[in-house]
C-alpha cells in the first residue's frame, strides 16, 4: 500500500468530528480522498439508507479530532 501524500494528510487534518459523509467536504476530490484514508485505515465507513437511496459515511477511526 502507498504511503499517504501530503493531499491525504492535509484532508484527515481538515475532517469533521463524528459520522459525516464526503461529498461536499471543502477540499478537492473529498470522496476519492476518503477512500484512500479508509484504505489506509484511517476512516471507518458505514453504508446507510434504504436501497435505492444508500450513501456511505465516514468516522476518524483515532477518535475525534480536535483543533
């Protein structure tokens, strides 16, 4: 598995606390940033919703971030 880049970190730095889910996170490529730090275990990722309307949301896996 690669190692993080600097994008990865800047994004786990830049995380909401609690569940919350990618798409509009305020940086570039939120989702596919967020599957390399579930990749990389850094984010734990539940599928929520009734099918057809389901979506993924993510958690720190080290606990909750604090500025």
């Amino acid at each position: 598995m690669a190692a993080m880049t600097d994008a990865d970190v800047e994004a786990l730095e830049n995380l909401p606390s609690g569940w919350f889910r990618a798409e509009h996170l305020p940086f570039n490529r939120p989702i596919y940033r967020c599957e390399r730090l579930e990749q990389r275990g850094k984010l734990q990722r539940r599928v929520v919703g009734t099918y057809p309307d389901i979506w993924s949301e993510y958690k720190r896996t080290d606990g909750e971030h604090h500025d």
